[in-house]
C-alpha cells in the first residue's frame, strides 16, 4: 500500500509539475523519488509508473480540450499515428524519471570505498 501511495504521489506531482512549469519537472521528481525511496529497490519503478500516469493524464486533459488537433499536426511531422505519439510520450516521461530516480538511488546507496 505504501509503494502504491507514493505512485500516486508522484503521479500528481508531475502532472501539477509539468502543468506549472514544464516537461523538465518529470526527472526532478523521479530525483526526489529516488532519494525520498532510497531504501526501497523499486524506487525507480515507482517514479517511472507514477511519471507515466501523471503525465498521461496531464495529456489525457491536453487532448481533450484541443479535440486531437495536436496529434493530427504532430503526427505527419513525426510520421506516427496519433496512438504512437502518446506512447511514446508516456514512455519518455517514464524513462526520465525511472532513470532519475536509479540515478539518485545509486549514488546514495553505493558502498564506501576501502583502503588497501
């Protein structure tokens, strides 16, 4: 239950995040996953499913106030159907903030160097 509540907090922290200020907050809240959930191995999971959601409802409400107009201008530059695009979306979100998050977590946890 708690992995489950932190999802849902970061979640909302980067659809709020990414709304107020832009898309660089993702990995800013994967970093603070990490180091919040230093202990726990899915620590990066967590950030990536939580970014992943946020981010696709932040897009989820994008799109439906601009009807999929986006998608259709977008689509033909990037030569993807519209479905794709928000694939591959939601998969850069989770990938930022997953590795982000792995990144924090392994430079907080890595053993100390011995003497020889």
């Amino acid at each position: 239950m708690k992995r489950f509540a932190w999802t849902l907090l970061v979640a909302a922290l980067t659809a709020v995040g990414a709304w107020a200020l832009d898309w660089w907050i993702v990995p800013v809240v994967g970093a603070l996953t990490g180091l919040a959930l230093r202990t726990d191995r899915f620590a990066s999971m967590i950030a990536g499913v939580g970014a992943a959601l946020g981010w696709g409802g932040l897009l989820g409400f994008t799109l439906s106030r601009a009807a999929g107009a986006p998608l259709a201008t977008i689509g033909p530059v990037l030569r993807m159907a519209p479905d794709r695009i928000v694939w591959v979306t939601l998969a850069f979100a989770a990938l930022l903030a997953a590795s982000a998050a792995a990144l924090v977590r392994a430079l907080l946890t890595r053993p100390a160097p011995t003497a020889p």
